[in-house]
C-alpha cells in the first residue's frame, strides 16, 4: 500500500470522526445515512472531485459574510470540517455587488461552493458537512454533458455564394440556411420537404431585431471578434472603456467586456484546447449580423442597420471543462444582473440521469434552480415581465429530455430534419415543448447541407447537428418577438411569453407514419413520435401574430379549400356571413393563390406555396343581409387574419375543409 493511498485512509477517518464530533447532536442524528438523505440535494454519481456545494443557515451566512477569511469562520464545526477536508476555498456562490437586497431575501447569499483535495472521497466529505446543524444542503458538482455535435468547417468555394433576387438579405450563404426557408432542394437532403422551416422570412418585412433585446448564450465562449458577429456583441461599456485588469463597473467582474468564462474565471476564450466552436455556432443562429454582404444570416440579426438583438457570452464550458453547478449558476445570475431578458442553453445533463422533476429539485432547490428563478423573475425588458430560458432537449435519441431542460418551467427544444421529420439523435416525449430544425447529415452519403450552417471562430463557418442547433431558432425567434413587442408597446407576461412560444406551431404528426432511414443506416418508427416532439415545429410567423393578436388561419398548399371564419370569432360557433373582400397582390403572391371565389359567404382559394400574410376579410355581424337604405339588417364589420401555407395542414371540422389526412396544431 502506497503512502497516498494511507494518507487518503487516514483522511477519510479523520473526515468520519469529525462528522460525529463537531456540531452533531448523536440523539437526533442516529445516523450518517440519515442525515444525507435529509441533506443532500443529489449524488455523487457523475460529479466532479474536489468540489461540492452548500446552503448554510441564515446566522453561519452573516458569521461567514463577516469572517476575514471565510475558512475560518469562527463557526466551529464547519472551521473543523473545512480543515479536515483540506479545503482551499470556502467562497459565496452569488455575487452580491449587484442586486444584493432582492438577492438576500431570496437567500441567495447562503450559497457556499467549497473546494478541497480530489483524492477525498466526494460521499464522505458530503455526508461531515451534511452532519453541521448550520449546513442545510449539500450538492455534489455534477458534470455538464459535453456537446457531442461534429461541426464541419465549410470550404468556402465549394459553396454558392450569390445572391439570390428573392432572398431578402445580401448575406452570400443566407441561400443555405434552410432552416429559415426550406425550398425542398433535393441536393440539401435526399427527401427534403418544402416548408420544413420556421417560416422566417415573412417575419423579416416585420422586425428583425432590436439592439435592446438580450439573448445570453451559456455555452463555450462567442468569439467576439468574428466579423460577422461582431456588431450584434453584447459590449460592457465600463470594461470596454476602462483599464486592463481592473473592475471598473465594479460588479465582481474585471474585464467582462462581451461577457465572462466562468469556468476559468476570466474572460471570454474559444481557442483552449479542446473548444469546439459550439457556443460560437449557436450565437450565429441568434444574431449572426444581416444584411452585411458577409456569410450567413441571424435568426435576429437585424438589417445591417446596427439593429440586431445583442448576444451576451456567458461561458460555462471552457477547453473541455466545465464551470461545474456554482460556475453555471453565477453565469445564470450574471446574464440577468447584466441586462438579458433571453436565457440560450445548449447544454445540459444526459437524459435520464436524472428522474424527474422532484429529483432536480429535490423538494427544496438545487444552486443552478435557485438561479433560473432569479433569472425568471428578473425583468430586463420593458415588453417581458421576467425572463425566459429555452434549453437543447437533448442527442441522446431517448423518450425523455435532459435536465435542466426537462423541468417544467423551462423550454426544451427537440429537432427535425430538413424532411420535416424528427431526427435521429433528438430526445423526445417527457419534458419536450417544441420542436426546431435542428439538421441531419443525408443518409448514407454523410453529406452536410442538411445539418445547420453557422459561425465558427476565427471568421470561419460550418455545418452541425443537434438539438443544440435548434434551440437557438427558438431563442432568435423570442428575440424577434419581444423586439415587435417593443415597437408596439406591448407587455407580455412570462407564462404568457411562454405559452406563445410553444403554441404558435405547425403541425408534424400528419407525416409521423411509416419508418426513415437514418444517417447511421439503422431506421426509426416514426409512429413512435406522434404527439412526442412536443406541441408542434415553431413558427416565427405565428409567433409574431399571437404577439399582435392576430388569429391564424392555417390553409394546405396545392388543394383547393374553403375559408369560413366563423371559427376564429367570438367563442368559434358564431354563425355569420363573409362579405367579398379583396385580397392584396402582396398575400397573393406571397402564398401563390389561385382560383379565387365567393361562395355563399365563404371563400374559396387555393394555396400553390408555402407562405404567410395578413388579410382582412369582411363580415356581417348580424344576419345575413347589411342593413342600410331599404334594409335594416347587420352591421358591416371585418377583422385581419393572418393566412399561413404550409405542408401537412389540415383543419378542424367547421373551420376549413380540405382532404387533406393530416393535422394541425
């Protein structure tokens, strides 16, 4: 036996006497087991060595606050405990230079992260604090799953680079982006579906983006230098302006210029060995800059007129180390100290690692849950009452998203392919909201143009996979959705941000029949994901007319179909009567209508392509016939709808007619 290996014996020992001699009452704590399971907010499974989090008592956290140096506190059994477990550092886990008063009253400044040798054994170090009357949690530091998602970089020649007449911006790869506007082109995926996208380039002739809206990207660093991201980075103008090496806004940050890395505790880095690029892709899909004539485009990212929404680094994940739970909080805490209204997390832990919803919790809070609340309850835009955070649901391809992103209040993303059809690797089922194209490599072949093309560091681009790649389409398109609120005057609370977000869809189950082949050659039922990919594939269309509160009315493309817009008034069993009413070139165009008629008050169209617009239609409120002159009669009323085209779209009975079997949600 080796000398370390006696003195980790000898440590151990020395860590279960003083659990049983400092601050333990034996009556009431028969034993160790005991107190852990009432104690400990997880396990040590997965957990990194040599860290652990605690929640101290309201009266060891103003003795700790007071203390010179916090491992000597003068509370005994935690001085003790600290000392036998050889621990170097015992330091708050929030910052109180900001906000203080409202984070004390949450007991936020009862947070505690110690560190200690790794050779100490993570369950026995647990279990002498769990032992200290003044020590009401313990937390193990669980390790952050890595993204495992291959980014490819783009060889630039390979790609078609000119500007189409029909896109809306300059940027040469924009055509690429399929997952802003899916064509259906055969040489991006062998099956590719027209309209499988979020429908965003109607929404572009609307908002693209204001410069005070926020999104935080917790994830590697964004390398801020990159051309085509640099004017959509968030800038902190004190550190911007001040000296190197000091805090000049004095927020317990020095440096923290575009953000901060809180797993090295410095700034934002992406050239460590063992970064990927990942939190630089993602930042792209937000807000890479539009409009510039240079590379892609950002779901927000504005006109190229310096009204793109911001992208604040928040990175936890850092040359293949994580910040671990009390680095991703403090990340989580200075996203909303700083000014983000819009939580972007591509990260999480393995699915099923943990059980449900209790488990995360663990009827009390967990570090990174005492921190989402603080950010949800954080209001940094005038249009957002709180915040909201949007989590990847996860690649492991199981029937059950990753936690965080699994916990009922947040919003977990699942992906689709360019054919419209869930991917391989996307969790789905429990604890999934929505779903976002989140690309595929074409099978067989292995090629790329299906999966999603974005920014990488050092001004390069690239194409990846994931459900890490669909969430940031639902944060982009959050952006742009509290950007119209913003030049609409319009406030929204969370649950009802939140409920625009996951019920503005459309619908994927018509196509859920049958088997696909994946890229791996194994074969999915894809039976075994109706009604498990959450409410539906995101529409940033109809996200911005629930935020108008404008109704949608879905219509199939290549069908003839009759419109009856008794359905969206009133409790949707009115009995009315639709005046002709004309419809602009712009909505025809738009959606390719054809075969216009008039029916005995209903209207009759047929949609030949994907596509959205406003209509206002006219009715008479009140029996069948206007009343005026001779007549006396109904009133001449009549309301805007917003028409949307796409795939698989069918209506509930009463509302449209169609034959086409699918659904819509």
């Amino acid at each position: 036996m080796n000398k370390t290996h006696l003195f980790l014996l000898a440590l151990v020992g020395l860590v279960a006497v003083s659990c049983v001699t400092n601050g333990v009452d034996e009556a009431q704590t028969p034993t160790m087991e005991a107190v852990a399971a009432k104690k400990l907010v997880n396990t040590a499974d997965n957990a990194q060595n040599g860290q652990l989090v605690i929640y101290v008592s309201e009266s060891a956290a103003e003795q700790l606050a007071l203390a010179e140096v916090a491992t000597r506190s003068g509370i005994v059994a935690l001085d003790e405990a600290v000392a036998t477990l050889g621990a170097h550092e015992l330091k708050p886990v929030f910052n109180m230079n900001v906000n203080a008063d409202v984070k004390r009253a949450r007991g936020m400044h009862r947070w505690y992260n110690i560190s200690f040798s790794e050779e100490v054994d993570l369950n026995v170090a647990a279990q002498c604090l769990a032992a200290i009357s003044d020590v009401e949690r313990v937390q193990f530091s669980a390790k952050i799953e890595m993204p495992k998602e291959e980014i490819k970089p783009v060889d630039l020649s390979e790609l078609t680079t000119t500007r189409s007449e029909d896109l809306p911006f300059d940027d040469p790869m924009l055509a690429q982006q399929w997952h802003y506007r899916n064509l259906g082109l055969k040489e991006t995926y062998p099956t590719a579906k027209e309209g499988a996208d979020i429908n965003l380039f109607p929404v572009w002739k609307i908002t693209a983006g204001r410069r005070d809206v926020i999104v935080a990207v917790v994830d590697e660093g964004v390398c801020y230098e990159h051309v085509d991201l640099v004017d959509n980075m968030w800038v902190n103008e004190a550190e911007a302006n001040g000296a190197e090496g000091v805090d000049d806004d004095e927020n317990g940050y020095v440096d923290d210029i575009h953000g901060y890395n809180f797993a090295h505790n410095g700034r934002v880095t992406w050239t460590r060995t063992g970064d990927t690029g990942h939190g630089t892709h993602v930042a792209g899909t937000v807000a890479a800059v539009n409009n510039n004539g240079i590379g892609v485009s950002g779901v927000a990212g504005g006109t190229g007129n310096g009204d793109g929404v911001r992208i604040m680094s928040c990175q936890i994940l850092s040359g293949g180390k994580d910040a671990g739970p009390a680095g991703t909080a403090k990340a989580v805490e200075y996203a909303a100290d700083m000014g983000a209204c819009i939580l972007q997390n591509s990260w999480g832990f393995g699915a099923g690692q943990i059980a449900n919803d209790a488990a995360f919790a663990n009827g009390q809070t967990s570090v990174e849950l005492e921190a989402f609340h603080y950010f949800m309850e954080t209001q940094n835009s005038p249009a957002l009452e709180g915040g909201v955070i949007i989590f990847a649901a996860g690649n492991d391809g199981k029937a059950v998203a990753g936690y965080p992103a699994a916990y009922n209040e947040l919003i977990a993303v699942t992906a689709i392919a360019p054919d419209g059809l869930p991917t391989y690797y996307t969790c789905y089922d429990r604890g999934c909201n929505v779903a976002a194209p989140g690309g595929e490599y074409a099978p067989t072949t292995w090629a790329e143009p299906g999966c999603v093309l974005s920014t990488l560091p050092n001004n390069k681009y690239g194409y990846s996979q994931g459900t890490s790649m669909a969430c940031p389409h639902v944060s982009g398109i959050a952006a742009l959705a509290l950007s119209y609120a913003l030049d609409n005057n319009i406030v929204l609370t969370l649950p009802e941000f939140k409920d625009i977000l996951v019920s503005s869809v459309n619908d994927l189950n018509a196509s859920l029949t049958g088997f696909k082949t994946n890229v791996s050659g194994g074969t999915l039922n894809l039976a075994s994901y109706n009604n498990k990919m959450g409410t539906g594939l995101i529409d940033a269309y109809r996200v911005l007319m629930a935020v108008r509160g404008t109704k949608a009315i879905p219509l199939p493309v290549g069908e003839e179909t009759l419109v009856d817009i008794s359905a969206y008034l009133g409790d949707g069993n009115l009995t009315i009567k639709m005046v002709e009413s004309e419809l602009s070139e712009e909505a025809i165009d738009a959606l390719g209508i054809e075969n216009i008629k008039w029916l005995g008050g209903k209207l009759m169209l047929t949609c030949t392509k994907p596509g959205s617009a406003l209509v206002t239609l006219k009715y008479i409120a009140g029996g069948n016939n206007q009343g005026g002159g001779q007549i006396t009669g109904g009133m001449s009323a009549q309301q805007e709808f917003a028409f949307i085209a796409r795939p698989n779209v069918t209506v509930d009975e009463g509302t449209l007619e169609s034959n086409n079997p699918g659904g819509w949600l």
